[in-house]
C-alpha cells in the first residue's frame, strides 16, 4: 500500500528507533551468521506510531530493502478478515519492494497452500449443494472444475491424477493473488533468468570455447546448442509445475509438522490431505493447523529466499524483510489477525527454533496491550521493560541498548534472550549529534548485475576465441586462412579447397573412410600440391587447376584399386594445401613433418609438382624428417640439391629441364616441328622464385647451338605481350616458350592478334600441359599458331605406332569413367582434370604402395616405415621393372638425384581439330615393342 510521508514535526527524536529499525534490518556478514531478530513493538498513540511506522517505510524505500506496511487504511484492512488473506498481502508486498536489479522475494510454498485452500473451499460448497460463484478469473473457473472433478472421483488414485494434471495447468505460482479467485504472479521465464543465465550461459560460453579451442568449431557450436538448450529447459521447468515433487518436498519433510494426514507421504498425498480436510466451524475456515502451515510455509520462502551458498553468493542480499503495522483501529478485523499473524510466527520459531529473516515492528496503544503482546512471545530469560527513545540514542561507540542486546543473544541459541522489545514513542528523545545508523552497504561481489557483467564478459572472450577460430581457420586446427585468404593445411579430402576439387576430395575422403572403417592394417601418404587459386585471379577460366585436379584424381584411382584389391596395407591419402604458386610450402612442409613425427603410419609424400623456390625450402624441411618424398611434375635441374650433393629422401618422376630441353633443341633443329629451325626466341620468367623458367630456358639456350637464340625474359605477367610485339618485328624461326600456364593465355591471344609475319611455330615445355588441358580447342582454332609442347605423359603415346603390341596401361583405361562419375560426361574441358597429371599422381601412389606391399609381406606382415619405404625406393630388389603409365619406374642413384633413368619424353601437337598427336618418344616408354624415333644421343 502507499504511505504518507511525515510532517517532520519531532521527527529528531525518533533518531535512535530508527537506528535500532536499522540495525535490526541489517543482515550480517556471512561469517557473523544470520540470527533472528526481536519483535519491535512501538507504543504510543495513533499519531506517534504513525509517525514511527512511517519513517520505518521511508528507510525501507531509502536504501530499497523489501518491506510491507499494513496501514490505517480502512478501505484496505476491512478486507484483511482471516490470516490467509493477510498473507496474501504481505507476500505480495515483500516481493514488490525490492532494490533495483534485485530478484523479486518469492513464496512458491505459500502460493500452494493457498491454492489448496482455495481447491479445498470449493469442494466443501459443492458438497454442500451450493452453485459456482461468480468466476473473477480464468484460474477460478478452473479450480471450480477441479473441484468438481475430485469430488467425483472414487478413488484416490484417480484423485491423484486429476490433481497432477490441475497443478500442471495451474503452471508455478511465486506469489499470490491479492484476493481468492485471483490468478497470482506466475513464474516467467525472467524471474528464473538471473539465478540460471548467468552461471548456466557463463558455463556454456567456457565449454564452447574450450571445445573451438581444442577440438574443432563443429564440437564449439554443438556444445553451446547443448548448453542452450539445458539452460532453457531449466528455465522451462522452473516455471512449470511438473517438477513439484521435489520443490514441494518441504511439505513432506520432518521440519513440517503442522498438518500430516495419512496420505502425506509424498506431496500429492499431502495435497489431498489438505483438501479433504474436513471445516469444523463454517465461520472461520482455518483451523489452527492450517494457520500453522500458512505462517511456517510463509517463513520457509524466506528462509529459502535468503539461504547462503555458493551459487547464490552473488544474489545475497544485506537487508531483511521488515512487516511494518501501524496502530489500527480496535474495530478493525486486521488488527486481530495482525496480533494472531505476530503470535504464529514466534510460536513456529519457539517449536523450530530456526533461522528466519522476517522483522515486524508492531504497533499498540499503551503498555498493557504491549505486555500481553510480550507474555504471548516471551522467552523468560532477561527483563524486557518498555524503554524510551532516549535509551536509544546514538553515542560515538554505537547504542549501547544493541550492544547490550546483542551481547544478551550471544548467550543464547536461537530465540535469544527476549523475544520483544518495546519502545515507548512518545517518551524521552532519541535524537543526537551522531548520524543515524545505516546498514552495511551491499558487497560488490554481491551486486546483482556482477553475475551479469561476468557473465557478459566470459561470454565475449568466449565469442572471440570461437570468432578468432573462425576467423583463423577454414577447418579448424587443420586448415588455416592464410595472409592473402587462400586456406592452407592438411585435410583428409573433408575440407573441399577450391569447387573445382570438389567431387574428387570426397571421392578420397569416402575411401580414407573406408580403410579406417576397415580395421585392416594401413599407410598413409600426405599428397603436397597448390590446390587453390590467388584470390586476385578474378576470371573462373583461368584458375588452370587442370594439373592439381588430375594429380589428385590419379591418386584416388590407385587408392582405389588397390584397396579394392585387398591389398594390404591399405593405403590412406592425406591432402596438404601450400597454397597457389607454393607460396606457404614451407609452412605446410612443418605441418608434414609435425604430422609425420606424430604418425607412424604415414610414410611418403608425393607432389612438390611446382619447380620453385618454396618448394625446394619444403623439400629441406621435409628431409629434416628421414620421409621419403617423391615428386610428380617438378622438372628444375636442382629439385632436391643440398650443398652436400641431392637429398636422399627425393625422388623424381618426372625428367628434368636439362633432359627436356635437350629433346626440345634437337626435334627443333632437326625439323621434327615442321621446317628446320636455325633461330629462336626463347620466352621465360625471369624472377627469383620461380626455378623452373629461367632454368629450362638456360638448358634450351645451350642444347639449341650453335643455333641462333633471341632470349626475351618477363619479370611481371603484364610483360608479355609486349615480348610479344618485340619478337615479332624480327621473328626467329622458333618461339620456344618456357615460361607458366599462368601466363600461356596472355602469350597465345597477343601473338594470334599481331602481325607476326606468317603463321608462327611455338615450341612449348611441359608447365603448358595444363592450360592446353582446359583450352585445347581454343588454340587449335588459332590458325595463326602451330603448337608443339613436351607433356610429362600422353594417352596419344599408348598406340601401337609408338608401344607396339604391349597392351595400354591400365590407368588409362580407369581414367574417362571415374573423371565422368566425378564431374559429368558432359562437363567442359576447363572443368576436367588433366589426363598427363593424372598419371604422374597416379605412378607416384603405386610407387609408394607397390613398395609397402612388398615390405609388407617380406617382413611378416609387419607395417612398413618411412625409414624402411626409404631403403626399398634407394636399394630396389631385383625383377621386373614397375610399369607406370608414364613409363617404367625405377630410380637412379642419389647422385643423379634418383631421376628415372631414360624416362621418356614425348613431343605432342596440338592438331587442328583440337586433339593431341604424339610426334615423337624417346626413352623407354615400355620394356619391349617400343618404336623408334629420333632422339639425341
């Protein structure tokens, strides 16, 4: 209820009652521990504990502490008829009146019983034949339902189940209503969010980080789903009744001895003792046992609302509920039910003798009524006269009454020395020079927004670890974004590159499923290739992936079949990024070589296909672990080159520049590109990094002579075409490009669209297999250009013109129906992979493989280490050679840096109608049947 405010009229002297209001208020320090406190009867007339009361409820609003005030209000008392409905009103009073940010005080306990009450009431009038009232609320129209229900009901086990489902409906009721028939303030899910967010979303946030942190960010996000989910079924649970069995469990407990029935061994029994329980006075409704159980469930939400702990720490609250009385009239039936509500609650305290934080102060008119007051509550151990207000003046030291008080109670258990302490208003003066006394203020630690702030701030570091892993990692903690956005790391084929790689990298990732599913004995080999593009590369047609996406295919045809085969071990293949042009193969080469030392399984690497400065920087670092590696498209003189001589852990499959430059010159001057070339400009990369160009042109340059060579370096794609308009005023009668596919398309267009007197003859290195891969068609269609290239394998090779009778490879034969399972038979050309690399990705998995299978089996079944694939690939045993499909397979001495020896090189053209024929083989191609051809000596 609202309160007037005093006229300040000899407000000074209430000064020391005020002080001692405070100190009763005051709730100590944990480590002080909660003690009851007195009843605070203020005696005087209508006026001076009006005043008194008053100035009770300005403190309790001051400093926010929850209060109620019973006031001299008629319209308001009148209604106050039975200790029920005063409860009603303190209850919800209390849990009105409370600090900002606070938790409203609940009495979920109090609310039952007078639900029960109300469900009994109406089953006495419908026994007594009497009609339904007129319905103030839903709630009581369905109560009145219930009611009737149980009434009809034979059986208490039906009774059970009826109640059950009423109490269901009936959701969590936290406060009651003001008036019977009333819906009460129904548990929301606000009111449960400050004892549940904070800890509940803190945990969820500490959990997903540590899991993004640790594990990947599907195990973050599947963690806080969880967590979110517990929280809000919490939440949804706390404000149902279905969890009543054990919030109601007081009211089976020891401590509840107020009403038991012989159904009270669980709460539904106890609920229908209560509603069965028959009226023995129609004119007063509530027996002494149920005004017991009122009071001491009213004193038990309390006790529950300020109950320490660690998990409620952080909700403590330094203020105890005060029930303010004023004087009432001797007419009015609250003042009766005020006196009975005072005498219940001490004498539940006299029977439990336990803590409660409830303080009243309790008004009357002169000593009389305040000593029959104090003989219903006393506990005869100390003198417990009226005192006046100057008794309670504040002194330098404190009051001395407390003091003495407070020194009385510690030789006491509960209760204390006396139960009562009345103040005589309107004599003697309490004022003084010193300050009002003023309770301990609230803790930092106990303000309510600090489980919020924590909260938010765990929440937030938690957010940006999750973010930064995110940010950091394409797949968590195995593919990470690097500085220019490309991602790079190691993945088993689950993390899809770039969508050109799409189809294939499942295609590995199902078959590395399935040799762990197996549980068959395995080894792994880490695959290291430039499987993205750079994020400037804005034209999709220019991603030149053919290389990349063929060397993994032919990877996964020889997983395949030769875990199709049975063979053991199987064979797993690990997928390591280093990112377009090899710019991150040092970093990744760590990655293979942390990886390597953690695995025992994996025992080689393939690829390196790039020849360039970083890739020669991941080869040493590679070496650094003893893993063999074998290179599939990597031509530069000096792959594998120590300053002690070449690594003896890499191993080439592919011919080098020298080799292929030596065939380029002398098929070039000896006609076999069309008319005897006497001059060349040579085209090449001239920067620093990229190995391959400028090497492959320097070897050119010596096997031409002593023809006539025109060198036109580039050190910028954006170069070309001007090397192009050089070279064209004065044409050589070969164009000899050594230079990248990157840059091939700027090449052909510039020299298709200039006068370069005459249709112009280029004579191309194997780095161009890839674009030709993509844009045959195109080129053929380019009448101005006649090109010739040396890929590193060709189908064009396999026929009987160049391999005789031997029957094609079988690689050849997998190689069109597993590229058009993975991409569609009508699928483009730039959108299939490279056939040529193909087959160098799959010569170098069956070279690793065929070497552990025979490891394998030599030594009893015991898995191969890299240590022992590394002896078998230098030291190879005796019998046939393998038969790859770009050749036979077996490598030379370190010193040559195990190069295959007479590996063949093949000079392709590009026909017309876009298709290749091979012009010339040299090297052994096949054991036996190959045809001649002219190759230099």
């Amino acid at each position: 209820m609202t309160t007037g405010h005093t006229d300040g009229q000899g407000a000074d002297r209430l000064e020391g009652l005020l002080g001692l209001f405070e100190r009763l208020r005051e709730r100590p320090t944990a480590r002080a521990g909660d003690r009851l406190r007195p009843l605070l009867v203020t005696i005087g007339s209508a006026v001076e504990t009006r005043q008194a009361a008053h100035a009770f409820v300005e403190r309790c609003i001051a400093d926010g502490g929850p209060y109620a005030h019973v006031a001299d209000d008629p319209g308001h008392t009148e209604r106050l008829t039975d200790l029920a409905v005063l409860l009603r009103h303190l209850s919800r009073q209390l849990s009105a009146h409370h600090r900002r940010f606070e938790p409203a005080l609940r009495f979920p306990l109090l609310s039952m019983v007078v639900w029960l009450l109300e469900l009994r009431r109406m089953r006495i009038r419908q026994e007594r034949g009497e009609g339904a009232p007129d319905f103030a609320s839903d709630a009581q129209r369905e109560l009145w339902l219930l009611a009737g229900q149980l009434h009809a009901a034979d059986e208490d086990s039906h009774r059970r189940t009826l109640l059950g489902r009423g109490i269901l409906r009936r959701r969590q009721i936290v406060v009651p209503a003001e008036r019977p028939g009333q819906q009460g303030r129904i548990a929301s899910v606000l009111s449960h969010l400050e004892q549940v967010a904070p800890i509940g979303v803190a945990a969820v946030a500490l959990i997903s980080a540590t899991a993004a942190s640790t594990l990947d960010l599907a195990a973050a996000f599947l963690a806080a789903g969880v967590g979110s989910s517990v929280i809000l079924g919490q939440v949804a649970a706390r404000t149902r009744d279905r969890a009543g069995r054990r919030r109601y469990r007081w009211f089976t407990s020891p401590t509840q001895t107020y009403l038991r029935g012989n159904r009270s061994l669980d709460f539904l029994g106890f609920a229908l003792d209560v509603i069965y329980r028959e009226e023995a006075d129609p004119a007063r409704p509530l027996d002494e046992e149920l005004e017991r159980l009122l009071v001491a469930a009213f004193l038990q939400d309390l006790r529950q609302a300020y109950r320490r702990g660690v998990w409620r720490a952080t909700w403590a609250r330094v203020r105890y509920p005060a029930v303010v009385v004023d004087l009432l009239p001797e007419q009015s039936p609250a003042r009766a039910q005020t006196r009975r509500f005072v005498e219940r609650v001490e004498e539940i305290r006299r029977a439990e003798e336990r803590f409660d934080p409830l303080v009243t102060a309790l008004a009357v008119a002169d000593e009389r009524e305040a000593a029959a007051l104090a003989d219903a509550v006393r506990v005869p151990l100390a003198d417990d006269d009226p005192v006046h207000l100057g008794t309670l003046r504040e002194t330098p030291e404190g009051m001395p009454f407390w003091a003495t008080y407070r020194a009385e109670q510690q030789r006491a258990a509960v209760l204390g020395t006396r139960r009562a302490l009345r103040v005589h208003t309107g004599r003697g003066d309490g004022s003084s020079p010193e300050p009002v006394h003023r309770g301990r203020r609230r803790p930092l630690l106990a303000h309510p927004a600090l489980p919020w702030l924590a909260m938010g701030a765990i929440l937030a570091a938690s957010v940006s670890v999750i973010s930064v892993q995110t940010v950091r990692y394409c797949d968590p903690f195995t593919v990470a974004h690097a500085t220019n956005g490309e991602c790079v790391g190691i993945t088993d084929g689950s993390y899809v590159f770039t969508p050109r790689l799409a189809a294939v990298e499942k295609r590995i990732e199902r078959l590395n499923d399935d040799v762990l599913n197996s549980g068959k004995p395995y080894v792994t080999l880490v695959y290291l290739g430039a499987m993205t593009t750079d994020p400037q590369t804005r034209n999709p047609q220019a991603d030149l992936l053919a290389g990349i996406h063929g060397e993994l295919v032919g990877l996964s045809i020889a997983q395949e079949r030769h875990n199709a085969a049975s063979g053991l071990p199987r064979l797993r293949v690990l997928l390591a990024n280093a990112g377009s042009r090899f710019r991150y193969a040092r970093h990744i080469a760590d990655l293979v070589r942390r990886r390597a030392a953690a695995d025992p399984t994996l025992v080689a690497a393939v690829g390196f296909g790039q020849s360039r400065r970083q890739t020669s920087e991941a080869i040493d670092v590679i070496s650094k672990s003893a893993l063999p590696m074998i290179g599939t498209t990597n031509t530069f003189d000096g792959t594998g080159r120590l300053p002690g001589g070449f690594s003896p852990y890499y191993f080439r499959l592919a011919p080098s520049n020298a080799r292929l430059a030596a065939h380029a010159a002398f098929w070039a001057r000896n006609g076999q590109t069309g008319a005897r070339a006497a001059t060349a400009d040579v085209f090449y990369d001239a920067t620093t990094d990229d190995l391959y160009s400028r090497n492959l042109a320097e070897d050119f340059v010596r096997a031409f002579a002593p023809g006539r060579v025109r060198r036109l370096p580039y050190s910028d794609p954006s170069q070309v075409p001007n090397r192009i308009l050089e070279a064209c005023q004065n044409p050589s009668d070969l164009f000899y490009y050594a230079g990248r596919s990157d840059e091939f398309r700027s090449f052909i267009n510039r020299l298709a669209n200039t006068d370069c007197k005459g249709r112009r003859t280029v004579l191309a290195g194997d780095e161009v297999t890839k674009y030709v891969s993509d844009n045959a068609a195109e080129v053929a269609r380019t009448d101005s250009i006649r090109l010739f290239f040396t890929p590193l394998a060709a189908r064009e090779a396999w026929v009987p013109r160049w391999v005789g009778r031997q029957p094609l490879q079988l690689f050849y034969s997998e190689f069109d129906p597993v590229v058009n399972a993975l991409v569609g038979r009508e699928t483009a050309a730039n959108g299939r992979p490279s056939r040529t690399h193909a087959a160098l990705g799959y010569d170098a998995a069956r070279t690793v493989i065929s070497v552990a299978e025979r490891i394998y089996g030599d030594q009893g079944r015991a898995l191969p280490t890299a240590a022992a694939i590394l002896s078998e690939l230098t030291e190879p045993g005796a019998g046939a050679e393998t038969q790859g499909a770009t050749g036979l397979l077996r490598f030379g001495p370190r010193a040559g840096g195990h190069q295959i020896e007479h590996k063949p090189v093949l000079l392709t053209e590009l026909r017309t109608d876009g298709a290749l024929m091979v012009v010339a083989v040299c090297g052994r191609l096949v054991s036996t049947g190959q045809a001649g051809a002219p190759c230099p000596r």
